[in-house]
C-alpha cells in the first residue's frame, strides 16, 4: 500500500521527498505540512500562494491517507 500511496505523492506538488521513512505517516506529514505552511501564512516570506488547485489536491491526498 506504500508504494501506491508514494506514486500518488510524488505526482503532488510542493512536497519534498527527502529523507522519506518509508511510512504512509511521514506522506501525510509531508503533505499536511505544505498545507499547514499556507493555512498559516508561511509561504508569504517567498512571495508565492499556493494556487487553489495544488491546495486541494494536496488536501485530498491528506484525507485519503490519513490513518492508513
């Protein structure tokens, strides 16, 4: 199931995938973070909005996931 989960993740933009686990968490951690980073305003320091679509792809990756 990994491995179905890290061919989905690597299609997802903005995450980085350094120094992955190997766990279906750390995707989620990874992808909730670039989220988390814009709920926040944390990107504003880059001048850069993550564009709606990448948000919702990235947030229905983080559902799907999620507790898997």
């Amino acid at each position: 199931m990994y491995e179905k989960a890290k061919t989905e993740f690597d299609r997802l933009p903005h995450v980085n995938s350094d120094d992955l686990d190997g766990t279906i968490d750390h995707l989620v951690f990874r992808a909730q973070h670039e989220l988390d980073l814009e709920d926040e305003g944390e990107n504003e320091y880059i001048d850069y909005v993550l564009p709606k679509s990448d948000y919702v792809k990235l947030t229905k990756f983080v559902k799907k996931w999620k507790g898997k």
